[in-house]
C-alpha cells in the first residue's frame, strides 16, 4: 500500500513524497490520517535550520494527526480497526505507522478538527502543570500564537484570576479574549510593566505566575518587570535562536523568583505526579476538555490545505509574516 508524507529535504525546501506503508510491528496501529497540524514556531526553525535545532536534513516534520486505525499488531488491545484516533509524533503523512503510546481514541462527540490540536494543547497544559497554580492566582500569559491562546483559555479552567495576555498583533489580543483573557496588552505599550501589575491586583499584588510561550527573549525579560516575589515564569515557548540578552540573576534571587522549563522532554514517561503528567495522560484529559467543550480550538479558524501544495505553504511560512495561526493538511483529499 502506498501512502504520501512531506519531508523536509533540505533548509528551506519541501517536497512531498511516496511511500511503502509497511506492517505494523506487535505493538503498533496503522492510521489512515485526515487530518495533519503545522507547528508555526517549531517546523519554520527546522526548515530554517536555526540554531539548536540540530540543522538535521533531511528530516519528516509534523508531530499531530488524527484518522481511523486500520491494522492492529497482534499485541495491541487498547485500539481496534475503525476507532478514531488522535497520533502524536507520526509525521505529515497519509498513514501514520506508531506504537499505542503514542494514540488516543477520540471521544465520539469530539470532531477530528479539533482533536488535531491535542499536543498543540498538551504543551501549555504542561507549563501550567509545572507552575502548580492555585485558584485564585493571577496567570499572564507572553505570546498569543496557538500555545499563548490555549494557555489562556487552560488558565481559565484552572482557576486563574485574572487571566492576562500579552501579544504584538491586535487581531491576536482580540482572539486571546474569545480565548478566556479577561486584559490583554500590546508589548510596546511603555507602560506596559504599570498595566499589567495593576491588572493583577485583583489578587491584591503583581502576577503570580507567566507562562512564556513566545520563544523570544524580549518576552522573558519583559516578564521579570511585573512577576510578584516568589512568583513562577515558566517558559513553554521554543528558544531556537541564541539569546543575547541577559537575564536579572540578581532580581531572581532577591525576590525568590522561580524560572521554570516545560520542554516536552521533561514529561515523565511513566508514572504521572503531581506537576507532571505522562503524555498520555494529559490527551486524555485534553480530549475529556475537548469532548464537554471547555477548550474550543475552532475558535482558531484554521486554514486547509491540500498536502501537494505543502511547498508553497511552507515558503508562506516562511515569508508571510500574515501566515494563518492554523493551518491543517486535508489528507482525506489524497486517493
């Protein structure tokens, strides 16, 4: 059986592929894929080659997807051919090939459109995990591209007050309040450090908690103005390019400021605790939030796209400073 996915073959060139679909090994289901999301911020540092992303060509991007399993290995229990499926890390791809680990069934009542975005929506849900925030605190959130947004609207189920969203494009600002943000603020505003910290006092002092998702350093550093003694910023954005600004090492130890990282990587394998879910874990909880509609992804309003168009979406990617906050491939399009 033949199937199509993109790779990425070299810096700042895509194309689209054929390939075997092989048998699936003991423990793994195959999916044929609807529906592939593009991670903006991390696939346009990898076609770009930035720094720390290792520069590895060629390389298949792509770590969303949801569809139908298909095949079943001779050991997998958890799954069954026809049940619909969230796959991490399988690739943009007609048929993605993946251990169990790495699925999850998609409750009836969720649409595949908006199953597409769960790891999407397991990265800031980790961030606020490794934050432990109570009821009550004050939460802003730096960066409003799809992890700032649903880092708003995850904020807001948690319990914080109030919820703040910094952002440089108003049509984002504007979207972050349809995401739960009860303030929103421009990053060049002057007085911006004075706004948000009145904003907060709500909770009677600065914010408690930020949750940097931006990935620049400039959103790090603003974030040290208005954090509260003792408070947490936790950094979920990707920090692809080297940083030249430094950061208030004295201010952090002063004032007992926690500086957190919520890479995906450090996710227990096994085992959840208490500020760190397993990968799995956190889809079901995502897909649960999904199913009684407290996250609402449509309100990204992604754009389809064909996948053999996949080069021209990239040198849009790119280049298009415009390019859509969400952009799927419709796999579905492929016979």
């Amino acid at each position: 059986m033949k199937g199509y996915r993109l790779k990425f073959v070299e810096t700042g060139k895509v194309k689209v592929e054929p390939f075997e679909v092989r048998e699936p090994l003991e423990d793994e289901i195959v999916v044929k894929i609807v529906y592939t999301l593009i991670s903006n911020g991390t696939e346009k540092s990898l076609l770009r080659g930035d720094e720390h992303t290792g520069k590895k060509f060629p390389r298949i991007p792509g770590y969303s997807g949801v569809g139908t399993v298909i095949k079943c290995g001779k050991a997998v229990k958890e799954f069954s051919v026809g049940d619909r499926v969230f796959v991490a890390k399988g690739g943009h791809a007609s048929y993605n090939i993946k251990k169990t680990s790495f699925c999850e069934k998609i409750p009836d009542a969720v649409s595949f459109q908006d199953a597409v975005f769960t790891r999407m929506i397991s990265f800031p849900l980790l961030a606020l995990r490794r934050a432990e925030i109570e009821l009550g605190e004050s939460v802003a959130v730096v960066g409003l591209g799809q992890l700032g947004l649903f880092a708003c609207q995850l904020a807001k189920i948690a319990g914080a007050l109030p919820v703040i969203a910094v952002g440089n494009r108003e049509v984002r600002r504007n979207k972050a309040i349809e995401f739960g943000a009860d303030f929103v603020f421009d990053p060049a505003d002057p007085d911006l450090k004075n706004k948000v910290i009145k904003s907060s006092k709500i909770t009677g002092r600065a914010v408690d908690i930020v949750i940097e998702t931006s990935g620049n350093i400039d959103g790090l550093v603003s974030a040290m103005s208005y954090i509260c003694t003792r408070g947490r910023i936790v950094i979920s954005g990707c920090y692809w390019q080297e940083n030249a600004k430094p950061i208030d090492l004295l201010k952090v130890n002063s004032l007992g400021i926690s500086i957190i990282g919520a890479q995906d990587r450090v996710r227990l394998p096994y085992n959840s605790a208490k500020g760190n879910w397993t990968m799995k874990k956190d889809f079901k909880a995502i897909l649960g939030f999904l199913n009684d509609g407290r996250l609402t992804p449509s309100l990204i309003e992604p754009e389809y796209c064909y996948p053999f168009d996949a080069p021209d979406v990239y040198n849009r990617l790119l280049n298009d400073r415009e390019f859509p906050l969400g952009l799927i491939f419709d796999w579905s399009l492929i016979e």
